[in-house]
C-alpha cells in the first residue's frame, strides 16, 4: 500500500529533505543534518511537519464521562483551553495509544492521536462510544499540523505568523481567526523546549509554512531529530516505550493514571500492577564509551540477558552515550551496573534517570 503525504510533502521535496516512510506517510527525515536541526531547536528555533498526526472531536452531553472512560487521565471539570496527557489502555493495562486531550469547550474536547495508530484508534473510540451521547468525528484528513519549537518559537510565532500566543502557558490552547478560518494554537510540544503546536487547513499549514521558511527565523527539522529532542528529555514513543505490551505503569508514567476517579478502561489491571509492582520496568542507562546503543540491543546483569533497549543514541546536548531499555524491574534501581551487547561486544553502562536533558518549558 503507498504511504500517504501530508500537505508539505512537495515542499519537502523541494527542500531536499530526506524522505523516509513514517506511521504510514511519507516524512521528512532531515533537511541539513540532524545534529544542525537538533541544535536549532534547543538553542534557537525550529519548525516541523507534523500533520500526520491524527485529531478526533468528541462531542455532546456526555463528551466529559466518555473521555474520562477511554483516558487514564482525569478531564473532570476541566477548565476550557486545558490540555491532558494520557494513555488510552486496553482491559489489561496494555497501552492502545497516548495522546493529547484538549477541552475545547463545554461538552467539546479535541484528542491528538499518533500517526502510525490513526486506524487503530478511530477504531477502538468508535467502539467504545456505545451508551454514550456524543458525536465523534474523524479530523485527521482534514487538519494539518506544525509544531515551532525552541526558545525563540514564541517570538516567531507572534511576529512572523501573527498569532498571539503570549499568554498561553504550558498545556494549553486557544482558537485564534485568521485569513477567514479558525485555527488551533497550543503551547505544547515533544521536544522538551517551548514551543507551540498549530493546527489548520491544508491551505492555511501551506501559507504558514512559507512565512516561516521565507523569514528564515527558523530551521526546518525532520523525524530524525524530534526523535534524538524527545529522547533526551525522557519522552515515550509509542511501539518503543508505550505499546499493547508495555502499560503506562512500567514506562514510568503512572502519574497519568487516576485512580481516584470512578473508572476507566484498564484501572482495574493497572492499579493492580502499581500496587504488587511491574515485573519490568522503562529505565536510563548510561554507557562509559562512545559506543551507540539501537533498539533491540540486549542488555545484560552479571552475563545474562535483562532486557532490551527501547531507544538509544549518542545524545547530541549532552555528548553522552544513553539509552532507554525495558529491564526486569529487580535491576531498575538507579546505580544499577549493567552492560549493553553491541555486535559482538558488551560495553558497561550503569542505570540513570530517564531524563538525560533538562526540560525548558514556559510554566
């Protein structure tokens, strides 16, 4: 099956970007390099494509109770212009996707969905609506999405695209009208720094776009390095640190599951595994040599097999080499030693915090 292109795809190409399959689109790996665009992001300002990303609207008089349901996070009163983190999660605590919720509205929320799961998803939200009075509609063919990220995203924002952000703390959201349609802006991001993700039309994505690039106020940034962005500050990727097998619980999010509220899909499992203890857990391990750890690279106690990386590199902000692996929780403690086999060698690292990079978020 051809991979689907999102509404830059020829502005990409025209860039020279390196194109890759990605969640079933075709994306850009890099433009110049991935340590360049890496280093714009953290220090100056940088744009990516991101509008593979899925988006549904839930609708209705009971949107509130049925978010609450299919999320492990809690939306209960939540104020307008507030944006959740969370998991959606199958029965037995196995994760089905995480995602952003914003309340949009009274009855009226907005979920970002990853690309690679868009089908899946729209599936199981259908599935689960039964009983619930609400309207469900499917936006991702119609949403484009850019994400401007780095210290200077919100003076980039306001004074090339004219939107005004300035007031938005981390998390949350407004509709702003502009060139006669409504747009989505929210200060969120998945690179650890400031930043503001926009969503529009097709058109609108294209038009802000080249503003952007013509301003030269900001880099244009590939997968690649929102990848090595993410990593470093200690964010998941579904399919490495989330998926049908890893639950919340063992990749060190429970904050993100309420248990105090009445229920949800998979509390019961979750809230069981909390309470006795994951048998494996996410964790950071640090190597002593230059040598990269890949994912699906062993990782070994005393000689015998622990676990696998989920994500490894040699971190371009800190110059260390680092990864995130799925351990058997007895050897998750921080300080731990362990070894990673790389190829034909094993190379010794010890067990750190998830987080390599420290977070600049605009609180």
């Amino acid at each position: 099956m051809e991979n689907k292109k999102t509404c830059l795809y020829d502005k990409h190409v025209a860039l020279g970007a390196l194109m890759s399959p990605f969640g079933g689109f075709e994306m850009p790996i890099q433009y110049s390099s991935i340590i360049e665009e890496h280093n714009a992001v953290r220090q100056h300002c940088g744009v990516f494509d991101v509008s593979h990303m899925g988006e549904v609207s839930v609708k209705g008089n009971d949107a509130e109770r049925y978010v609450n349901h299919i999320f492990t996070n809690d939306v209960t009163n939540a104020p307008i212009g507030q944006i959740y983190y969370g998991m959606m999660c199958y029965e037995n605590g196995g994760t089905v996707d995480d995602l952003l919720v914003y309340k949009m509205g009274e009855n009226d929320f907005f979920l970002v969905i990853n690309a690679a799961n868009i089908d899946k998803d729209w599936a199981w939200i259908q599935q689960q609506a039964e009983g619930f009075d609400i309207e469900l509609k499917h936006l991702s063919d119609y949403y484009g999405q850019l994400a401007v990220q780095g210290p200077e995203a919100e003076e980039v924002v306001e004074e090339v695209l004219g939107l005004s952000c300035k007031e938005l703390v981390f998390y949350t959201t407004k509709t702003i009208d502009t060139d006669g349609e409504t747009i989505i802006v929210s200060r969120t991001g998945y690179t650890g720094e400031d930043g503001f993700e926009i969503y529009g039309s097709h058109d609108y994505i294209r038009r802000a776009w080249d503003m952007l690039m013509e301003s030269k106020r900001c880099l244009p940034c590939g997968l690649g390095c929102r990848d090595t962005l993410r990593f470093e500050v200690g964010l998941p990727l579904y399919g490495d640190e989330l998926s049908e097998d890893i639950t919340p619980i063992m990749s060190g999010l429970g904050m993100f599951c309420k248990f105090d509220k009445p229920e949800f899909i998979g509390k019961e499992a979750l809230l069981k595994q909390k309470t006795e203890g994951p048998k494996q857990r996410v964790i950071g391990i640090e190597l002593a040599d230059r040598a990269i750890p890949r994912h699906g690279y062993d990782v070994l106690f005393e000689g015998e097999k622990i676990g696998e990386v989920t994500t490894g590199y040699n971190s371009i902000s800190t110059g260390k080499s680092v990864c995130m692996a799925l351990v058997d929780a007895e050897h998750a403690k921080l300080g731990t030693e362990v070894a990673i086999q790389i190829r034909k060698k094993t190379f010794p690292g010890i067990v750190v915090k998830k987080k390599f990079y420290d977070k600049h978020y605009k609180k």
